[in-house]
C-alpha cells in the first residue's frame, strides 16, 4: 500500500471557525496532515487554543504561511482580501472561511452600515473580488472557498441526480435561520460586511447557485449564472417595540437580522432565499429543488435522522444535542453526527485531496465571487424597496 503524502497546515484565527476547521481536520484520510500551528493578532487566544490542542502558536503570519503547505483562513471577514493576498503571493492554498470579502467601511471612523451608500459597498465588494481572483490567477496557489453546504451528503446527491437524470430546475427554496450568531463581532457591519443576508443567507444562496452551476454543466457544458436579485431586509430586533424575552440575541448595532433574497439567473428559473436571527428551536437548515422531473428536499438541519423525547431538562444536562437548541426538554431532533449531515469533514477531505492531488475544487473562487456579488447587489435592492438590480457574474 502506497505511503500517504504528508502536507502541512496551518491555521489563521482561534476562535469558533478555527474550532471547528480544526475538528475536521482530523477526518481527512486521503493524506496526512501535519498541523504546524496557528496564528491569532491576539496572542493569549492563540497560545490557549495551541495548548488545548497540543499546536505551536506562532507569534508571525508570515512565519506560519512560510511554514505551511495549506492554510486555513478563519478570522472575520475584514481581513479575508489582505491575508489572502499575502498567501498566495507565496503560492500556497487557502481554505477560506465564508464569505470570501465584502464591504467594511474602508476604517471610517462614523461608519454605519445603517447609512452608507450601498451602491458603494457593492463596488469595494466586487473590486475586492477583483484583487483575490487576480492574486489567485498569479499564484500556484487555489482559493478553496469553505461553504460547507456545498459538501453536504445531501446537497452532493442533489448533485449527482442533476447530472445523471439530465433535471432542469424551475425553481430553489432554501433558508438558513437561527436565534443568532456565536461571533460577537458578528452584527457589526465594519467587521461582518452585513447582516443575516451575509452571515446566513451566503449559505443557501451558494447552494443555489451551486446546483444551478451543475445543473447548466451537465445539460450544456456551462454553469448557469445570476442574472438579477431583488431584496428585502428588516431589523426587528432593533425596534423600539421589540420585547426582549432572552430567548433571541439583539446586540446588532447597524445589520438587518431577516432577509428575503428573489434570485432570477439567465435561463429564467427563480431562487428564493430566506436568512434570519428570528427562528427558535435550533437552526433551520434546508434547500428544496423544483425541477421538471423531480422535486428534493435536502433538510441539513434539522433532519429526523434521530429523535428523542426527554421529559425533564436535567436529564441531558451533559449531551450536545443540536446546535442552538433552546431547551433540551420535550422531543428533540438530535443530530448523531452533525458536523456529518452539514458537509464539514466531507468539505475538509475534498479540499485535502485537491491540493494533494489536483483536480477540481466544487466550492472555488468562482461560486465564493458570485455569492458575495448576488448578495451586495442584494442590498442594493433592499435600500431601493425591492428593485430588481443586475447582479455581476464571475
């Protein structure tokens, strides 16, 4: 049996996504990964996710990027263009965290997201785009853009129905909401580059856009791309009538926490996309296709794979049972492998064996630059009340 290639990998960031990279990293199996260390701009986090996990934590970047064959980029979204830059000057692949870049205020000191142009935000975004393709195109290096629901077991068998049965999609539905986001940076439009639309609705609209890549592929050799997008998007969390319970985060200083995206791409289907930070009971996780010959849908989270009823909260006080869940007490639909059924250690050994490999990379900079291109057109729409706005395809 031939001896696996051994590539080494670093990590950049140390909180919640650097958590979970790390976690899937250790489901690889096509290659063994040499994990030299991480780097944090704040050392005691660094050095405490390091020690918990037996790493080095280096106090440089460019020591760790030098260091590295593959690196993971899990910071917030303000440093995505920078240090993506960096790392491909050097000719290294970068798995980056969604979403690829946005807009952030360029450091304006009374920047808010509730105010500034978004006509402006939707050209720094795509001229953003612009430097990370560029960078990419000059680099030995690939842009592997980590969105999870691409690699989901059941959006991979969506795929697979596409391509073998020859469907054209009418019509996508798909949602990501929840009661809000672990990132307390997270409802800061200079560091998120949005709200729920960004942070929630880049993961079905990718989807979306995904299956209708495939679909234009397997029926005409070529993706089918965006065309247009119409928006709408409310902050209810911020009103001055809103009652706070506990149940529903509401620290968003200047983001929208619901958002309803009208998606139209150039043969004339639709996609509809929901976001929010409004749902209780878990997150809801889910992308349905209308086709002609068929009709799936693909229920990441939750799924009734397992379900349990559990008459007192004490009793589980010790087992994970979802993500996000509010109580544990009443029937449950628990995940027996979650990170499983929502793509991670799929998405983690698909960009492992790319880079060792080569081959083709299903979540690229291509759907990473689309996503990010739909969604700030998106927000033109919703500072326009809903007019439909062309959406710039990559």
């Amino acid at each position: 049996m031939a001896e696996k290639k051994t590539i080494k990998a670093g990590i950049i960031g140390s909180g919640f996504a650097a958590k979970f990279h790390f976690d899937a990293i250790q489901r690889v199996f096509s290659c063994d990964v040499e994990l030299v260390g991480v780097y944090s701009k704040t050392p005691t986090n660094s050095q405490s996710f390091a020690a918990e996990r037996g790493l080095k934590s280096f106090s440089s970047l460019p020591d760790l990027i030098q260091a590295s064959d593959i690196l993971h980029l899990c910071t917030p979204p303000v440093t995505h263009e920078s240090v993506a830059i960096e790392v491909l000057k050097l000719d290294k692949d970068i798995i980056i965290e969604k979403p690829l870049t946005g807009y952030f205020g360029e450091g304006e000191e009374a920047f808010s997201g509730d105010n500034f142009s978004k006509k402006t935000g939707l050209k720094n975004a795509l001229e953003s785009i612009s430097r990370i393709l560029d960078a990419e195109k000059k680099s030995k290096g690939r842009v592997m853009y980590a969105e999870n629901w691409i690699y989901a077991p059941a959006i991979q068998k969506e795929r697979e129905i596409l391509e073998k049965a020859g469907g054209q999609i009418h019509w996508i539905q798909a949602q990501q909401s929840h009661s809000g986001s672990h990132s307390q940076d997270y409802g800061k439009w200079h560091l998120s580059g949005g709200g729920s639309l960004m942070g929630k609705g880049c993961h079905p609209l990718a989807g979306a856009l995904y299956l209708k890549a495939v679909e234009g592929k397997a029926l005409n050799g070529k993706p089918i791309r965006p065309k247009s997008v119409s928006c709408r998007t409310h902050a209810i969390t911020r009103q001055e009538n809103f009652k706070n319970k506990g149940h529903l985060r509401d620290s968003y200083t200047d983001v929208e926490d619901y958002a309803f995206t009208h998606v139209v791409f150039e043969d004339g289907s639709v996609a509809d996309i929901v976001a929010s930070e409004l749902l209780h009971g878990g997150v809801k996780n889910y992308l349905e296709v209308h086709a002609n010959d068929h009709r799936t849908i693909c229920n990441l989270t939750p799924n009734n794979a397992m379900q349990t009823y559990n008459p007192d909260d004490e009793n589980f006080k010790d087992i994970y049972v979802v993500e996000k869940t509010g109580t544990k007490q009443g029937w449950s639909n628990i995940s027996p492998d979650e990170a499983w059924f929502n793509g991670y250690q799929h998405e983690m050994e698909a960009f492992y064996r790319s880079s060792v490999f080569g081959g083709n990379i299903e979540s690229d900079s291509s759907l990473a630059a689309n996503v990010i291109s739909t969604i700030y057109a998106a927000y033109v729409s919703a500072e326009r009340k809903g007019i439909e706005v062309e959406i710039q395809s990559f």
